[in-house]
C-alpha cells in the first residue's frame, strides 16, 4: 500500500497582469478553496469575491510571514505572487520558513521570460541582473562580462537612469527593449539606443530592461585583468606614481578576493588596485582612500574611464578615513604617509575573521614598519620580495629593465573564514 502524499501547508500562485485569466485550472481552484489569501493590493484586487480571511504584503515581510505560518497549521492558505514565486519572489522566503515540504508552488512564466518572449531574443545564454530595491553598485562591472541581460528595475534605477549611468562610463554599444506591464491589457515593448533611452521620461513602474551588445564580434574580457600602466591615468614623476602590473596581480592574489568581497585600497594613490580589486569582486564594493587632492582626483578619472562603479573613492588620511567604512574582508596598504602601525592596527580590527591584510613596501623604512606593526600583534605575515625586469628595446635588441624590487606582506587575521 502506498503511502499517502501529505497535503501541503501553503500554495504559492504565480499571477501575471492577466489575473484570474492566465490562471491554470489548478491554481484557480487552489484560491477557490483557499481560507485565507495572501498577496500585493494588486494580486488581490484580482479576487474581490474572496471572502476568506486576506494578508496584504506590503514593506517589510516578517510580519506577516509570521501570521501566515501561524494560519497555516489549521487554514487552508494561497499566497500570490508575480511570475515565479521562486524567481526573486516570495516563494523563497516561505520555503525557507516553512520547510520545502510544506510548501507547493504552482509557477507562471516570470517577467524576463514574458520580456524576451515580447522581443523575440532567446534567454538560455542571458545574465539576469536585479537592481530592484538594492544599490547600482557594480552593475557596470556585471555587465562587462556578459552580451545579454536582462534588469530587473525599480523606482530609483530607472531605465532611462541606468541608461544614463551607462552612457556616462561610456558604454553605449549597446540596444535596449524596455518592456511594460507584461501580459497585462497596458502592455509596451519599445527598443531604444542607450543614448535615446536616457532621454526617455515616459516608463511605466512595472518594467523589465533587456540590454544586447550591438557588436556580433564581441568577447568577454580576461577573468584577471593583469592591466598596463599605461591604461590609468597617473602622476608622471618617474613615470608614475603607480603600482606596476606584476606588483598588483600578485597582491590582488593575496588578498583572496571573492565576488562580494568589501575591499579596502588604503593610499590609493592613481587607483589602479581599486580598479583590478572592483573587476574581480563585481558583486561586492572597494573603497579607494587617498589623501592627496591630485591622487583623488586621479581615482574619480580611472574608475570613470574603466567604467568600475563599486569603487567609492575616499578622500582623507588614514587611519580617521577608514571610521565610518564597512566592514572589509580584505585591506590593501599601498601608502601610508607615516602611520603604518595605526593602519595596520585598524585593519587588523576591522577586518572579518579569517579577512586578509596585504602590505606593498618599497623604502627600507616602511619594510621595518610593516613587518613590526604585524609582528606587533602577534602575527607572522607571508613576506614576498618581488623583483621584476621587464623586456625593452634597445635599437634592434631587446634588453631587461629592472624595476623597483617590492616587499609583500601578507597576513590572516585569525578566526573563521569569510
């Protein structure tokens, strides 16, 4: 005899602008049965013959995932939502809370399905990006990698605003399709230029922004960005004030960057960490600190130019400009201007368990300062001398030209990994 299927506590509905319309004979008859209905005021505008008990999800959710959770034990509970419930949706947090074995749902297509089904683009190699109710930072950075995405937006990142972030960095190889009030009778599908749609003032609230590269040819950059000099604006005494490539990749890799990682560049100087650190962690923030106006000024041009927007560049001396950051799960000291073991004393702080401290020395007196402040605290960085010759013409011959030799100090702040 086999065992009965236990009925299950909560139904979660897909619900498209159509309403009841699009619903499947199942899902309809989930609602006709249901005892208490939960949803949008939109979602449940759909049913006004609902008599059962109603719970309008609005700001913030705990509230009333609590109360649904508790009806469920004796009530025979629907919760709408739009699209897939499990596609950034609620149906999420009610697995989570409930346990996936109380908990059917019975999807309908999402959004970007319905907005590339409008365009007639197929999706199965796109990025799905989702600025809806969260920060812009690092959307640039997200799309670098990607021909096709579609953006899930809001009342702040606008189409025509993340159009216009996008021209401004200068990206603009790009044709976009904004894509209004899907499956409903107001629906829209406009194409545009990232210039036209910029411009544009008229967007309903409910859209989704599809974005494709205009070039066929085009291909996703190195994983490792491994980046010249000569690609940053810089201060030109001895040509640059500026950590040279094999410096930077080998500090990047001791720092154990992860894609949402909080980074901290501590005497950014041209900002050329910030900007390779900002690459490799596109879904976390890297806050570049220099005290010089001109270095300031320096990191506002190269992370415009390379288009990096997770990178907040802090003008101020540390350590008294690291107080009101984030906590970082790795720290970067390229320059110090004196206060080496205070820098060093911060971070150590600061940083997460099992976060990452990495120390760029040249002169004699900050390789004694570093090593100290480090020691100091009871810790034994990994010491790297890095000594570099580089391959340069000379007539018709090529000859090595050394670089400065640089210490790398490399520390673990004890305690769990981040």
């Amino acid at each position: 005899m086999s065992e009965r299927t236990p009925r299950k506590a909560v139904t979660v509905i897909g619900i498209g602008d159509d309403g009841c319309a699009g619903l499947s004979s199942r899902a309809a008859g989930a609602v006709a049965a249901a005892q208490v209905l939960a949803g949008g005021e939109r979602q449940l505008e759909f049913f006004p013959q609902f008599r059962g008990e109603r719970i309008t999800l609005k700001g913030g959710l705990a509230a009333a995932l609590d109360r649904i959770a508790a009806l469920a034990d004796e009530h025979s509970v629907c919760v709408l939502a739009s699209g897939d419930p499990l596609f950034f949706g609620i149906g999420g947090l009610l697995v989570k809370k409930l346990g996936a074995e109380h908990v059917e749902v019975l999807p309908q297509p999402s959004a970007v399905q319905w907005a590339f089904a409008r365009a007639g683009l197929r999706w199965d190699d796109a990025t799905i990006l989702s600025l809806h109710g969260r920060p812009r930072d690092g959307f640039l950075v997200r799309l670098r990698g990607t021909a096709k995405a579609a953006v899930l937006t809001d009342e702040r990142n606008t189409p025509p605003a993340l159009a216009a972030h996008m021209a401004q960095h200068g990206l603009r190889d790009w044709r976009a399709w904004v894509c209004e009030n899907l499956g409903g009778p107001d629906e829209r599908v406009r194409a545009y230029t990232i210039e036209a749609l910029a411009a544009e003032t008229d967007v309903a609230p409910l859209n989704v922004l599809l974005l494709e590269r205009t070039d066929p040819a085009w291909r996703a950059p190195p994983t490792v960005p491994f980046l010249h000099e000569d690609e940053f604006a810089k201060r030109m005494p001895k040509k640059g004030l500026i950590t040279k490539r094999e410096a930077r990749l080998l500090s990047l890799a001791s720092l154990h960057l992860r894609p949402t990682s909080v980074v901290w560049d501590i005497g950014a100087g041209s900002g050329s960490v910030s900007v390779e650190a900002a690459l490799l962690a596109p879904q976390g923030r890297v806050y570049a600190v220099e005290v010089s106006p001109e270095g300031v000024e320096i990191c506002h041009e190269n992370v415009l130019s390379h288009a990096v927007d997770n990178v907040r560049v802090i003008a101020g001396r540390a350590p008294e400009a690291l107080e009101d950051l984030e906590t970082p799960d790795a720290v970067f000291v390229g320059g110090s201007q004196g206060s080496m073991d205070d820098i060093v004393g911060v971070a150590l702080d600061r940083l997460v368990p099992g976060g990452r401290l990495v120390v760029n020395a040249i002169t004699l007196e900050n390789v004694n300062e570093a090593y100290s402040a480090i020691r100091r605290r009871g810790l034994v960085p990994e010491v790297t001398l890095l000594q570099v010759s580089r391959g340069e013409p000379l007539a018709r011959y090529l000859r090595y030209e050394a670089q400065n030799p640089i210490q790398i100090f490399a520390v673990e702040k004890p305690g769990a990994p981040s």
